[in-house]
C-alpha cells in the first residue's frame, strides 16, 4: 500500500513538473551589417549590446534564453530559428520574442495597409534598394510574414500563457550618423515601382493581433511611431537601443509574467524616472490583454 502510495506521489510530482509554466527567450541583435551580402551599405548600429545587456537580465529572470547575433542573424537563419521555437514551446509558457536592427518601410502589395507600406525588420543580409532580378525583397522580414510566425506561436503557448514582442527598430529614419545620433532605419522605401515613402503618422502598429480564446495574449511593443526615427543613447560610452536599454532597467525590479498591463506601466515609469529616451520619439504598444 505504501509503495503504491508513492508511486503516485511520484506520477503527481512528474506531471506537476512536466506541465510547469516556463519562461523562454529569443533575442535577435545586428550591429555590423555585411556590405558584401547586401550590395547596399546599412550603416552599422549596436543592436548585439541590446542583447548582451538584455540575456542576463532575463536569465536572471529564469528564461531559457537563445540569442542569433550578427552574421547569424540571416533571414533564413532568424525564419529557421523562429520556427525551432515555437516547436519546443509548451503550452503556458511565457516568451519574450526581441528583436534589435534596422528596420525599413516595404512598399505594400497586398492592399492591406492603410498607408501603403508593410514595417519590415531588416535581417543581416536584406538590401536596401530594389533590384528587379537580383533581389526583389525576399530577404526583408515584414510585419505580414511575421506576424503568420507570431500567430504558430501563440497558439502553441495557448490562452494561459502570454508572449512579448519587442522592436528596438525604426520604420522611417536616415540611416546615417547626423549630430553623433546612429539612427535605426532608413527614410528610403523599398519598393519595386519607385514610389516615394511619406511616413503615416498613425500611433497603431502594423503588427495584427488577432482576439481569439484558443490563442495566447500578446503584447507588442515598438520603439517609435511609423513617422519617427528610432535614436540610439549613449550610457556609460556604450550605446543601446531606447527601448532595450530601458526595458532591461525595467525588469531589474518588475518580473516578467502575463501581467502586460504592470508591465506596461513598469517601463513608463522607468522612462520618467531615468530620463534616458530621446526627443520626439514615443512608445507604441498594441496588446490583446
């Protein structure tokens, strides 16, 4: 009788275990991008420190943390790595999906957008400029196609878990060094008829959440509107990303869970109490909680 006793003792502790809520990390980090794979000269910006300030802050935090980082962070590489994630993810779980890189408008040809452009993260090896039979955007990761990703990960983490999305990247920039500020983006559209990007000044993100009861909560947060640039700060001569670095300050005092609300709350108060976040630039956040 005892045996069987903690036989299932045993069988309760396993399952417990096994069905545990646990907290796993992506982060997506380009500084240096490589001329020799994109034709067309990105400046290089500092996204690796985002991700070398944020790992152990989360690891801290007990996420089980992978990092793509520089020559890495390939389209198919960041595609591939995305979608090993959301295999080995679980039911309940909580994820932090973290990206840091330029970002760049791509003409939209689906007719889905109110302004006419797709937002697009701009992997290590995506050109800037269209070149009809030589690279035609294949290689730029869009809002529409991530958010495809987004929607095999949520529905893998399910409605008792939660999932944060962050874009430490703009959408509307100069992608230049003016007045000592590296800037994460570029002012030029990619777009294969020549149109001329005029950035929208809408507070909404082009990235979809969908409302459903089988799907888990998600929070998405941006660092700049689809008009503004996304300025680096300086900190201690290092450089960082506004979003990530305030983030990573955020969560020395707040622990990540599904509360985006207190979340939310957290960083706003960090950015008036730290006073580091440049001028004319605000926060975009979109959530279904």
């Amino acid at each position: 009788m005892r045996s069987k006793l903690y036989l299932i003792l045993i069988v309760i502790l396993l399952s417990t275990t096994a069905n545990a809520q646990r907290k796993r990390a992506l982060l997506i980090g380009i500084s240096h991008y490589d001329t020799a794979l994109t034709r067309y000269q990105w400046n290089n910006i500092n996204g690796v420190e985002d991700i070398k300030l944020l790992n152990p802050v989360l690891q801290k935090q007990n996420f089980s943390t992978t990092t793509l980082l520089d020559e890495k962070a390939t389209f198919d590489n960041i595609v591939s790595q995305i979608t090993r994630f959301t295999n080995k993810t679980r039911r309940g779980d909580i994820v932090y999906l973290h990206f840091s890189s330029h970002g760049q408008p791509v003409e939209d040809l689906n007719g889905d957008e109110e302004d006419g452009w797709d937002e697009s993260i701009v992997p290590i090896d995506a050109y800037k400029i269209y070149k009809k039979g030589v690279y035609e955007g294949q290689r730029h990761l869009t809002d529409d196609l991530l958010n495809k990703y987004i929607k095999k990960l949520r529905a893998k983490i399910g409605p008792t878990g939660f999932l944060y999305i962050i874009i430490d990247a703009c959408h509307a920039g100069t992608s230049s060094r003016a007045n000592d500020e590296t800037i994460r983006g570029t002012h030029v559209g990619f777009t294969h008829s020549n149109k001329v990007f005029r950035p929208s000044t809408t507070k909404k993100s082009h990235y979809r959440i969908e409302a459903s009861t089988k799907l888990s909560n998600v929070l998405f947060i941006e660092a700049c509107r689809p008009d503004q640039v996304n300025t680096e700060i300086e900190v201690n001569g290092k450089r960082f990303g506004p979003l990530s670095y305030n983030i990573a300050q955020t969560l020395s005092n707040f622990t990540l869970s599904t509360d985006a609300k207190g979340f939310i709350e957290n960083i706003k108060h960090t950015l008036v109490k730290a006073g580091r976040w440049p001028n004319n630039q605000n926060l975009v956040t979109e959530t279904s909680y």
